[in-house]
C-alpha cells in the first residue's frame, strides 16, 4: 500500500497550475457514448478517476488515444453491454454512463456504484428523472436493469426534490436525444454543470439554462463530434489556495477563474487573508495573524461542500474559534479525528465541527478516509512540525493530478513510497 510522507514546516514560494476539473471531466467522458463521431478533451486531468473512466469505455468498446493532457475518443464501437462490474465501484461518477447509455441504446445494466465514504450517497433522483422519461428500473443480483424496452426516452418536466449536481447532469445527458422536451427545475447550478452542457450543445443538443435553476432539453437526433477544452477545478484551486495562506511564503495559483470561488475567497477576506486577485490566477502572499471564522456549506454558489475539509487546516492557525456545519454532506467529518490526533483543538459536536485556534500542528501517522479529508492531511502536514505519514492515500490521486510534483515545486519535502 502506498502512502505520503511529508516533512512539514518548510516554508513554500512559487507558482502551482490547477488542472481540468474532475466533476466535469467524470462526466464529460461518460457523454460522448451520445456522439456519432470522433470527440477530443483538451484540459484534462491525470487523475486515477480519469484512468478508471477510461478503462471502461475501452472495455466498452471505444477507442482513445491519450496525450498528455488531450483526450482522443472514438465512441462508435462502444457496444450495448452491462457495464463491466469490478471498475464501476471503483468511483460514483461511474453513474453517469446510466444517462448517456440510456440516451444511445435505450438501456444501461450496470453494478450499483462506488465512491467515497461520505455517508448515504442516494441515486433516488437519478432513477426518477429516468423513470419520468419513460425508463422502467428492474434489479437482477447486485446489477439494475434501466430500459426503455424498444421505445426512445422521452421529453418529461422534472422537478428535483434536492439540489443534485450528479442527478443534474444525469438527466440532462439522458434528455439530449429524448424525444421532445425535458425541464429540469431546481437543477444544481455549479459550474460543471455548464462545462457538461457547453460540450453537448457543441456536439449539436439543444440544451438552455444550464448553470441556472431551470433547465430545458429539446432532443435531437444525432450528435456530432467536437473538440472541447475543461473548464479548470475549482476545487483543486481552492485547495492550493488555502495551502498558500496556511504554509505559503508568496504563491500563485495560477489557471483559476475567480467567478467559480467567490464565495470561497469572500470567506478567506473574512478571515483577513491577503491574496490579489489577477486575470486567470490567485496570488497568495505569506500571511500575518488570521481571525477564526465558521463555514456553513450550501449547493453552488455557495460554499462547496468539497472545500470545507481542505480549508480546516487553514482555520486551525486563526485567532479565535469557530464552527463548520456541512448542509449537503453531515457526515463529512471524518478528517476530524486524523487532525486531532496532529495536535490540534477539533471536535465534532451536536453535527457540527468546531474548532479553537491557533494551533501549532505535530506530525503524525493519520489515513485519508475520502478524497478532500486527504487534502486537508496533505496541508495540515506542511504545516505541522516533524514528520506526518499519510495512508490510504488512494482517495488523494484521485482528484489532485501530480499533486506530489506540484507540491515539491513550490519546496515542499514530500514523497510518494511504496510501503
Ligand atoms: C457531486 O457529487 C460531486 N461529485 C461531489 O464531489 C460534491 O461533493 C457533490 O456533487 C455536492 O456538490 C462529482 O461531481 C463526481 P449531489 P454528487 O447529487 O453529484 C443528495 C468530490 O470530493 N442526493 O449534488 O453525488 C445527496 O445525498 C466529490 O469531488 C439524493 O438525495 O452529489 C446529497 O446530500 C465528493 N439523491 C445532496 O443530494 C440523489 O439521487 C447533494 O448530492 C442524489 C443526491
């Protein structure tokens, strides 16, 4: 099993580029099954989520050609077959090749899906977009059966109980070549939301609202191939963001675009960080003192549920205490005991995360138990004096591309070993 380890309390200058986004890109490739032609990603992430994606289209039939960051995808010789069980509970995004397989066969057979450990992680709103647009769901052992027996998808308005980015897009993939039109009210809004549509309109669907709270689908035929660039991740950004403030001795995070975080960076201003912030990049100075503040995650534009666990080790150096309460993920706390046992003054009380600062973090052994309570170890262990040792640190690779060469540019003494 591999594992990171990081000699903390160096101080670290420089610039880090933040790659495509990995809750675009897991679901932008799933998409182009739709098209009846040649489709090519640029931007794209050297994520293990990727490598995984790609791993079950190839079994599926489709061809790609990998360059550096450019994805080259030829979806035609992807086949109507179940989807291949081991690789599929290797990530829950696997759950958009529901929408696009049902979209071209007019069915999906797939195992239940996998992912982090973040409590209950429902599909309900998926399955009854696809059942209102004509999908009957049936379950044979641990595989389920979504079919249209014979008959295309069709248009349907729908509303979503809860704010869903994953039952969003879902839906909006099944819809491109549903016959007629398809609403989708209170539709997620953040920002691959957009990325996904602005792909599938250029391949030639019809797709209005995206990014808004109402959605319309008018179905086509057929779509077409097209060259699209990933839009940048937002949450990586504010991940090395945060690192800059807490360890940085002047940092620019560059490939940023400030409209996706500025919720983000309205609570670091809270908080008194300094940064400036330019055309497409953060920069990020060394920091004074710093005033605790509490967080409370909201869908987008609020703050990101993602981005509560990365900016902890952050919080724990400000003056002051304060509470983190996470509204879409309550049981995303699992950081909490890990950056405990660094030292720091962190609890979990009555459903909230509360904290006293500051702190002075010790190295440690502690595990990632999902992918952004990693990220919040990676930083907590730059900060820290002596020796962290992080495990589990498959959650980390992925969602953060070269995160350990990134890191070692800007002077940080990590390594990557297997143990
Ligand atoms: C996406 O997950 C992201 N993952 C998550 O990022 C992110 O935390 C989440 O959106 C919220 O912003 C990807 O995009 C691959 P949801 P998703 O559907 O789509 C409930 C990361 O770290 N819900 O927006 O699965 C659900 O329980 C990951 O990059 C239902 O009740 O999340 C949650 O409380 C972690 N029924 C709320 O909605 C459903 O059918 C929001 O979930 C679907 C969701």
């Amino acid at each position: 099993m591999r594992k990171i380890i990081i000699n903390g309390g160096k101080p670290l200058t420089g610039e880090v580029a933040v790659s495509g986004a990995k809750n675009s890109v897991v679901a932008l490739i799933p998409a182009i099954i739709l098209a009846d032609d040649l489709v090519v990603l640029d931007g794209v992430p050297a994520i293990s989520d990727v490598d995984s994606l790609i791993d079950i289209m190839a079994t599926m039939g489709a061809s790609i050609k990998r360059d550096g960051e450019t994805l080259e995808i030829d979806p035609r010789g992807v086949k109507d077959m179940p989807m291949p069980y081991g690789k599929i509970n290797s990530l829950r995004a696997s759950y958009y090749f529901y929408g696009s397989l049902l979209g071209r066969f007019g069915q999906a057979v797939v195992g239940l899906p996998g992912g982090c450990d973040l409590g209950p992680r429902p599909i309900d709103l998926h399955l009854k977009a696809f059942e209102a647009m004509g999908a009957t769901i049936s379950y044979e052992g641990e595989m389920m059966r979504i079919a249209t027996a014979g008959k295309p998808l069709h248009g349907a308005h729908i509303y979503m109980d809860t704010v869903s980015v994953g039952a969003t897009i879902n839906t909006m993939i099944a819809a491109t070549k549903a016959k007629g039109r398809t609403i989708i009210e209170n539709a997620a809004r953040e920002p691959e939301i957009i990325d996904v549509a602005t792909l599938l309109n250029n391949m030639g669907a019809h797709i209005r609202g995206a990014g808004t709270n109402v959605i319309t689908i008018e179905g086509v035929e057929k779509l077409h191939g097209t060259r699209h660039q990933v839009i940048p991740d937002r949450i990586e950004a504010g991940t090395y963001i945060a690192m800059a403030a807490a360890i940085g001795k002047g940092i620019r995070v560059t490939n940023v675009l400030y409209e996706h975080l500025e919720s983000y960076i309205s609570k670091l201003e809270e908080m008194g960080v300094r940064m400036t912030v330019e055309e497409d990049a953060v920069f990020v100075e060394e920091q004074g003192k710093l005033k605790a503040v509490s967080v409370k995650t909201s869908p987008y534009p609020g703050f990101a549920t993602d981005l509560q666990q990365p900016i902890t080790p952050l919080l724990l150096m400000a003056q002051g205490q304060g509470n983190i309460s996470d509204t879409i993920y309550e049981k995303r706390i699992n950081h909490v005991p890990e950056l405990a046992r660094m030292g720091a003054n962190i609890s979990v009380l009555g459903g909230r995360i509360v904290y006293q600062g500051p702190n002075q973090l010790s190295g440690a052994p502690v595990k990632a138990t999902d992918l952004r309570a990693g990220a919040a170890l990676v930083i907590a262990g730059l900060m820290a004096q002596g020796t962290t040792e992080i495990t589990n640190i498959e959650f980390i690779l992925r969602g953060y591309s070269n995160i350990i060469e990134k890191l070692r540019e800007l002077g940080a003494d990590i390594t990557l070993v297997e143990d």
